[in-house]
C-alpha cells in the first residue's frame, strides 16, 4: 500500500541509511524513487543490499548509524527529513 504522496510505504525502521559503493550517505526519502521503491518491498537488514536500475546501496540500521555517526548527506545540509 503505498503513503498518501504515492510512495511505496517505508518498511525500514526510522533511521535508517543506505550507502552506494561512490560513499553516497542517504536516507530512503532522498535515495530517490528506486530506492524508496525497493526498501517499501521487504525488510532489509544491516550489510543487505538494495541494486537498483542506477546504484548498489548497502543498508545500515539506526544502531549502526548512531554508533558510526552518519547521516543523510542531504538532511546534514538541511534538506528536509
């Protein structure tokens, strides 16, 4: 069932983040439409990862996020989360 703005629903827990093979540090809302598609079709778990028409992104949970210290790269400039 998809959010009422039509994005597949977001079956990862808040927190999240995902990470291409460039460094590229995102969450699901600024992964783009591919990656917001495929992370609203199973759960992921740590190390899993996402391949999409465009990118290869590696999942990381919230705990693993918190004890690394990262962070959207678009939300870290302001973008909105």
């Amino acid at each position: 069932m998809a959010t009422p703005d039509g994005r597949p629903p977001d079956l990862q827990p808040a927190g999240t983040l995902y990470i291409n093979q460039g460094g590229r540090v995102t969450c699901t809302t600024h992964g783009g439409g591919y990656l917001q598609a495929a992370a609203g079709q199973q759960r992921y778990v740590d190390g899993d990862h996402i391949t999409t028409p465009l990118d290869d992104w590696e999942v990381f949970s919230p705990e693993v996020v918190a004890e690394d210290g990262l962070e959207c790269e678009t939300c870290a400039r302001g973008g909105h989360r």
